[in-house]
C-alpha cells in the first residue's frame, strides 16, 4: 500500500497539467487573458517590453510546454522524483503570480469580466503540495535504502 501511495498525487498533478494543455496550447481566451496580465505587470516594473510582450503572447505556450514534460515525467516512478521537481519549480511561480500580481486569486476568465471564485489558484496549490510530498517521499527512499544493511 505504501508504495502505491504516491501514484494519488502523480495522478492529480497529471490531471491539473494535462486538462489545461488545451488552454495554453489553443490560445483561449482565459490563457490570453492570464499572460497578458502577468506581461503587462511585468513591464510596468520594469522588464524590457520585448520581453513582457514575448511572455504575453508566447507564455502559455511555454508553461504549457514544462507542464507536459513534467506530467510525462511524474507518472514514471524511475522519473517521478524530476517530474515532481518540475512541477514543484512551474507551479510555484504560477502561485506567485496569482499571489502578488494583478492576475489575483479570483482571477478573471473572460471579457466580461467573470471570474473562476479561485478555483485555477487551488488547483495550483494542490500540484505545490503533491509535488511536494513527492519530492519529500523520494527524499525518504533514498534515506531508507541508505541506512539498510
């Protein structure tokens, strides 16, 4: 049973990444929307407008990309530790952005003006706290198999 323990939380973060591909990958509006802010914040502190400009248009494209390579990497238990560490990597600067950005926590997801109540900003520290248990259960087998004589 323990062994089979961190498939639940290699699975949710799969999950997460892998139902948002669509999203960053066709150029959604939610996707738009999100880079767009996190550019348009970027050069109002500063960053070169090439550089916030290229974040907003290609950004979701690029996260995307890390996303699918740590899904790929997290469902394989030889890889999982690496997936985990992608994830954990992608997802915290996700949860920074939500946290200290104009994008928010309630972000919103069309022209309108709606919203998703949170729902993108808990998902994401749901990936931060599986992958961080993964990480720190791989810590744990490496300790195990180190100490058996």
């Amino acid at each position: 049973m323990k062994k089979h323990l961190t498939w639940i939380p290699a699975i949710y973060i799969t999950f997460v990444f892998i139902q948002s591909l669509f999203f960053k990958f066709s150029g959604s509006e939610e996707t738009v929307i999100i880079f767009s802010t996190i550019g348009t914040w970027m050069g109002s502190i500063g960053f070169p407008d090439t550089l916030a400009g290229y974040f907003a248009q290609y950004g979701g494209i690029g996260v995307g990309s890390v996303e699918l390579v740590a899904s790929v990497l997290v469902l394989w238990p030889r890889t999982r530790f690496y997936g985990a560490a992608i994830a954990l990597f992608v997802i915290s600067g996700a949860i920074f952005f939500h946290l200290f950005t104009p994008l928010g926590v309630n972000r919103i997801v069309d022209a309108a003006g709606n919203t998703d109540g949170g729902v993108l900003f808990m998902m994401a520290c749901g990936v931060w706290l599986c992958a961080a248990f993964l990480i720190g259960s791989e810590f744990v087998k490496k300790q195990n198999k180190t100490y058996v004589h």
